[in-house]
C-alpha cells in the first residue's frame, strides 16, 4: 500500500470521526443543554403539557416529581421573563422530564390500583354466586311468606354487588377499593339471613 494511500485513509478516518462527534453534538448534546432545537416558549409549552397528562394519570400535586416539575415551569417562566432564554429551555427541559417521571409513577400506581380492584371484584363476583347457591336452597320448596322475605334479601345483594362491577367496568378502580369493606359487610349480612332461613326449614 502506497504512503499517499494510508494518508488519504488516516485524514478519511479522522473526518469520519469528526463527524461523528459532531452529530452527537448537534443532535445529542445541543439540545440538552438548551442550545438547540425548540425555543424556550416552546419548551415550557410542552412541559405544561406533560404535567397536565401526569395529572390525568392520577399524579397529586403534593408528589415530589409533579412538585418539581411545576416549581421548574415556574422558575422557566420567570427566567424567560427576565430575559434569561438558555436558562429557560434548560430548565424547561428539566421541568419536562420531571413531569414524564410523574407520569410513570401515576401509571405504576394506577395498575396496580387496577390489579387490587379486580381482585375485589373476584372476590365480590365468588360471594354472590355462593349466595345464589343459598337462595336457591333456602327458596327450595318454601312457603309464599319465606319467599317474600328472601327475596328482597338476595336483590339487595345482587344490587350492591353490581354497583363494584359498574365502578370497576368504568374505571373508577380507587371507589372499589373505598367500597369494598362495605359491600362485603353486606353481603355477609345476606349470607347468614339466607343461612338462617336454610336452618329455620
């Protein structure tokens, strides 16, 4: 190989590197820093945006990464006012991933809220069918007096049994959880009423 060759070759490499480096710069590094990419206005805009969402996940504005992120929003807004524009984009970007981090937190929480309210609701579903399993038992061969008093028994159960499952089918798995003591309280409430009226035959 020819001196003029592996030269040529070395200087390729070394602008291949160059390069390089600079892509990392300008697509990497750059706009990390504020430096490039969306101006300040911008960046405050969508990490306004980012706390919204975090919040529709269910994140509190008393937990530390939405606090962050909004006193950061805050302190952007007030750098951009007073004519600080780096320091703005960079505490934008800051306040952004702050509000992102709020987002998986409040989508972690959210299933497993999701993940206790189905077990609930298991749970809830197991109860009424053993006390259908009571009524039909306790009904079997009964007189028109013992029927009119278990069957309001049973269609207050079914009634407070179906308002988990309609909470549950809409999402709102925090009120299943809220409710679930009562709701199993009163489905025990029915179980000994149909048991008592099972031993009375």
């Amino acid at each position: 190989m020819s001196p003029l060759l592996v030269t040529g070759l070395r200087r390729l490499a070394w602008l291949i590197l160059v390069a390089a480096v600079a892509l990392v710069l300008l697509f990497r590094v750059l706009p990390a820093l504020g430096i490039l990419g969306p101006n300040a206005e911008a960046l405050i805009a969508a990490a306004t945006d980012a706390v919204e969402t975090a919040r529709e996940y269910g994140a509190g504005g008393d937990e530390e990464p939405l606090k962050t992120a909004l006193a950061r929003i805050e302190q952007a807004r007030a750098q951009l006012a007073a004519g600080e524009t780096l320091s703005a984009r960079r505490t934008a970007l800051r306040a952004r991933t702050e509000a992102i981090e709020a987002q998986r937190a409040a989508l972690v929480r959210r299933q497993e809220t999701r993940r206790l309210a189905r077990k609930a609701v298991d749970e809830i579903d197991e109860i009424l069918n053993g006390l259908e399993e009571l009524h039909s038992q306790a009904t079997r061969g009964a007189d028109r007096a013992a029927l009119s008093r278990l069957l309001p028994v049973m269609r207050r159960a079914r009634a407070t049994g179906a308002s988990l499952f309609l909470a549950y089918d809409q999402g709102n798995y925090a009120r299943v959880l809220a409710e679930e003591g009562a709701v199993k309280g009163a489905l025990e409430s029915a179980r000994k009423d149909l048991e008592a009226a099972t031993r009375r035959r």
